[in-house]
C-alpha cells in the first residue's frame, strides 16, 4: 500500500507495513490480481464528467460533497464547480481569484488541497498556502477569504452556530465566523518529525469538534470557545524506528448514538464516549483510508487494502475481504446493499453487506481513485478519479 508521508520538509513513500517503493521503483509488496467472479447486480453509469485537472500526483483526498439535489468538486487548479446530481449538468464553475491574499507569495504556485466542505448556503475550500475561502453555494461568488498558518489537506466544515472549524498541516485548528471569515479562536498540539501525508477532517457534534491528530490523541473542543472538555490518547507509538512510531489520525471520526469512532495508523479502531471520551472498546487496527457505519456494522479499509466488516458495538470481526491486498483500497462507501470502495488501477469493487463478496466490478477510469466514494440517499455513489473524472452509478 503506497502512501504520501512528510519527513521534515521532504516528501518519501511509504508503503504499508512494510513494503516500499525503491529508487528503483520497485514494489516488494505486489498489489493483489483481480478474479473474475459472477457479477450479482448490473452497475449503471448515469453520468460522467470531466471537472478539470483532477489531483494530479499530490495525493490529495479532493473527494465530492452532496447537498440536496446540488454535488460540489473542486480541482487543484483554483477551480471549484456545483453540478446538478440528477445528470451532471454543470450550474456553475468558478475559478477563485488571486487577490491580495499571497497565493503567489515567494513565486510558488499555489493549488486547492482541500475541500469542499458545505454549511449554511456556502462551499469552502483550503490551499496550499493556507487560504481558507467561502464562496456562495448557488452562484460560486466569494465571500470572504482567510490566511491561515499552513497547508489545508481536509474540508474545512461549519457548525450549526456557522462557525467554521478549519484543520491546517502544521497540527492546528482554526475557528473561524462564518460570515466575515475572522478568526475566533485556534488550538494546537505538536506534530511528529515523520507523519503521513493528510491530516483527518475535524467532525462537529452538535457543540463539540472532534480533531485527531498525528500523535494518536483525539481531541473534543469546545464549538464556542475551544476550551478542552477531552483529550484521548486512542494509542501508543512503539517500535525503535520513527516510522515504526507512526500513528496518524488520518480519518474523519464519526458520531453515532453518543459513541465516537476513531481509527489510527498502526494502532487501534476504538469506540469512546462523546461527552467524556472514555474508552469503550479498543481492536488492533491499521488504517488511513477510513470508514463508515452502517446500523450496528462498521466498514473499514485497513492500510493493507483488506476491507473488514465489524460489530460497531464492540468490534467484533464479522467477516473481511483480502480479495484487493495491496490494491491502494480507498475508504468504503454504504450504498443499499452493498459497500463500494476504489482502488489504484480506476476500478470501483461492489461487495454485499452480509458476507463481504464480491457482487460487480467497475472501470471507473484509466486512473487512480484516491477518494472514498460518496453515497446518497438514492442507492447512488459518486466517484471522483485522479484524472479530475466524476461518475454517478447505481445498480439493478
């Protein structure tokens, strides 16, 4: 499993537990073969689209958001566009304009690394420079623009009171108003000399944000304030080398009945109260792709691209999937009956809820897919590859 680390101020690859890519570009780890099986269900492409230059090789978590009938993408090039989910019919595509604000500070080119995020009629996105902007969900006209500390690498999102809780590179979080963009307060803790390349996207509990960090803590703020109301420490890092101490919160935590859900690399998936942050259950997990909940299942891609489906209520294994080792396997999305997840070579893997096989398999692109798809409502799943294309399917 490739991944993107920062060592210092150098970019290396790291492959998962072990493997590596060389100078010479060698895989020790080779990513599993595809099997042909019996297909169980037809996939329907209802739409594709190209939205731009895509991600390019920065290895950025661009993935679509969903309001309503309205899906909004952004593209490293400045770009972001809504589109109408029902045909992909484009309702406006904007390109964020420079300004006073140091994209082109010290001659370096900037690029939109995270986003979007939506809330309260507005679409938010982050760069590379450490730019927050909101722009107007029904016309993509900015509003305000905000500078923060460093690289953004996860959607900024916003609170019901519409504050707007930003995570940067550099280990901070941000809150920031709504509506002028002005800072409220900010809260930090030390990053790790070598860390993966992504930080986790806050997650807003009614008045609490939940933020992981890349020392393994999770940590429950204060909407308002930022006060500490917890700080857990989900796992601790062993090992003699610094890569063997790695343990990065790089999913979001997901909330559901009071219970926090939280994953490292190299260490634990653990379930902790929301209001206090006590431990409830801890299980030997590796993973930075992330997962989702289903009812009492909780579906995860570990960081050697073997999907497992999990009692949520105590983490009990229910069954797992090996078939994608090594595939790159982005984190699954709960469609129906099924749960769908990418992989490296553009195929989008349908499997069935109950047992974990395979049920289709489909080309999505000739790139990557770097993003967990996003499922709606309707048993559809949108997929964004690498290449900028973005495809709603279904199934029969």
């Amino acid at each position: 499993m490739i991944l993107r680390i920062l060592l210092l101020s150098a970019i290396v690859c790291l492959a998962g537990c072990g493997s590596w890519i060389g100078e010479d570009e060698e895989i020790i780890d080779p990513p599993a073969l595809l099997v042909d099986f019996p297909q169980s269900i037809k996939i329907n492409r209802l739409w594709s689209r190209n939205t731009g230059s895509g991600t390019d090789d920065q290895y950025l978590l661009l993935a679509p958001i969903v309001s309503g009938q309205t899906i909004y993408i952004a593209d490293t090039d400045l770009k972001v566009m809504a589109l109408d989910t029902a045909k992909g019919k484009v309702l406006w595509n904007h390109k964020i304009k420079l300004g006073d604000t140091g994209f082109w500070s010290g001659g370096d080119e900037v690029h939109l690394t995270g986003g979007p995020g939506f809330g309260n009629n507005l679409v938010f996105v982050g760069s590379s420079k450490g730019d927050v902007i909101a722009m107007d969900a029904k016309t993509g006209d900015e509003i305000w623009t905000s500078k923060l500390s460093s690289e953004i690498l996860s959607a900024p999102i916003i609170a019901e009171d519409g504050t707007v809780i930003v995570r940067t590179l550099d280990g901070k979080i941000y809150a920031l108003n709504g509506t002028n963009g002005k800072r409220l307060w900010s809260y930090d803790q030390t990053v790790p000399s070598l860390t993966l390349r992504g930080t986790s996207a806050p997650t807003i509990e009614g008045n609490i944000v939940l933020a992981g960090f890349d020392g393994g803590h999770l940590v429950a703020l204060e909407t308002s304030s930022g006060r500490v109301m917890w700080d857990t420490s989900i796992t601790t890092a062993t090992g003699r080398s610094e890569l063997d101490k790695m343990i990065d919160i790089d999913s979001a935590p997901v909330v559901v009945d009071g219970i926090v859900y939280v994953v490292t690399f190299q260490g634990q998936l653990a379930a902790l109260t929301l209001n206090t942050g006590r431990m409830l259950w801890n299980k030997d997990m590796s993973s930075f792709a992330g997962f989702t909940i289903d009812g009492n299942n909780l579906y995860i891609t570990d960081s050697k691209s073997v999907i497992w489906a999990l009692d949520r209520l105590n983490g009990s294994p229910i069954w797992k999937q090996e078939g994608l080792l090594n595939r790159q396997v982005t984190g699954p999305a709960s469609v129906g009956n099924y749960i769908v997840a990418g992989d490296f070579e553009g195929y989008l893997h349908w499997m069935d809820k109950t047992t974990g096989a395979f049920s289709a398999r489909q080309k999505l692109s000739g790139d990557r897919i770097i993003a967990a798809p996003v499922a709606s409502t309707e048993n559809v799943v949108y997929s964004f590859s690498t290449n900028g294309s973005l495809a709603a399917l279904t199934y029969q």
